[in-house]
C-alpha cells in the first residue's frame, strides 16, 4: 500500500512538473514579439549632419547616434556566413521610400525604405526580422523603425557595421528579441500591388 501511495505521488509530482514547464513555455510564447509591433522611441538629433548609423553583426542590432548619444536603438537582421553584410564604413549612397527587388528570386519584392550604402545593391530596408542573420547581406528592419531611420538620415549619412559595437551591453540588451518566422508570407498579389508602400506609410502591412 506504502509504495502504491509513493508511486501516486511520484505521477502527481511528475504531472505538475510538466504542466508547470508546459505553463513557462506558453508565457515565453506569448511575450515574443513580431517586427510589426516594435516601434522605438526616437530623439530627433540637435545636428542632422553629425547623425551616424552603428551597426552590430553579432548581436543583429542597429544604432542611430549623435556623438555617442542613441537617438533610436532596434534589433535588425543581417546576412548569413554565406552572404554576410559588408563590414566597415559606408556612406548612405541613395534613399528610395518604394524600392522594389530588381533581381531574381523575388524580383518585385518591397523593399520599402531603402538605403543603399554599398554596391552591388546593398542596403537597409524594410523586411521580415529574425534572431538570426538570414539575409543576403542587406539589413533587415522593422517596419516602423525603418521608417523613423529613413528620415533621420540623408545621402552621405556615414554607416559603420562591425562585429560588435559600445552600446551591445547597454542600450542593446534592453531591445525585445524580434521574431516574424511564425507569420504567414503575405499573398504574392499584395506584395506587388501599390498598397504595400501605402500601408507601409500607415505603419502597418498587410493584416499584421
């Protein structure tokens, strides 16, 4: 009788253990964020053309700053050990709000807020984010981030991407981790209709 109550109890015990890590996993779940909920606070920069862009591969992070002031911090995401992101400094070469991809695959894609710093066709712009590098070499960003830094900087902006940058341990430890692996791709029709870059403006895509 002594051990059947024993071996109840162990069951109980291992039934509450499960259902507590089931319980963490639904909250770890739940608190994930998509790119299209994320929009950074900005400080508009005292002197435009003193603004400056930091970027860190290995965190997948981007800095606007003024000196060694943050006006706007956001995860992005970078390329793949097989097509990295250019390292060094670069200026901003060309700025176009409604770029599309030119090239195939996916030629016709948005590339909504583009900044073109290194040829051949590399830049930041709108695009689905990862915790991840995923790209082939340009910086992904987050819709309203990408908004809010296409008008902060202007052609000849200088842009510096390293492995690693001052404000990682700081100012880049308290951005959310940015996932849009789990959402759907967004009907081929709408991403080359003219609606795109008009939600786009809005702040929004698509049903996200």
């Amino acid at each position: 009788m002594i051990r059947k109550l024993l071996f109840r109890s162990s069951l109980v015990a291992l039934a509450l253990g499960a259902l507590a890590l089931s319980s963490c996993t639904t909250i770890r779940n739940q608190s994930a964020s998509t790119s299209f909920q994320f929009d950074p606070p900005v400080k508009q920069p005292s002197n435009p053309s003193a603004v400056k862009v930091k970027i860190s591969t290995s965190t997948q992070k981007l800095y606007v700053v003024e000196g060694n002031e943050v006006l706007l911090a956001t995860p992005c995401c970078v390329g793949t050990s097989a097509s990295p992101t250019p390292k060094g400094t670069f200026p901003i070469r060309a700025k176009n709000r409604h770029r599309r991809r030119a090239s195939s695959p996916g030629a016709g894609y948005p590339m909504t807020y583009w900044m073109e710093f290194y040829t051949p066709a590399y830049g930041m712009h709108w695009g689905f984010v990862k915790p991840y590098p995923s790209t082939h070499g340009c910086v992904r960003l987050p819709l309203k981030a990408a908004k809010k830094i296409f008008d902060m900087v202007r052609v000849g902006t200088p842009i510096h991407i390293a492995t690693t940058q001052p404000w990682d341990e700081t100012v880049g430890k308290t951005l959310p981790v940015l996932d849009d692996g789990p959402l759907p791709n967004p009907p081929d029709s709408y991403l080359r209709s003219p609606q795109v870059f008009q939600d786009a403006e809005k702040g929004k895509m698509w049903n996200f």
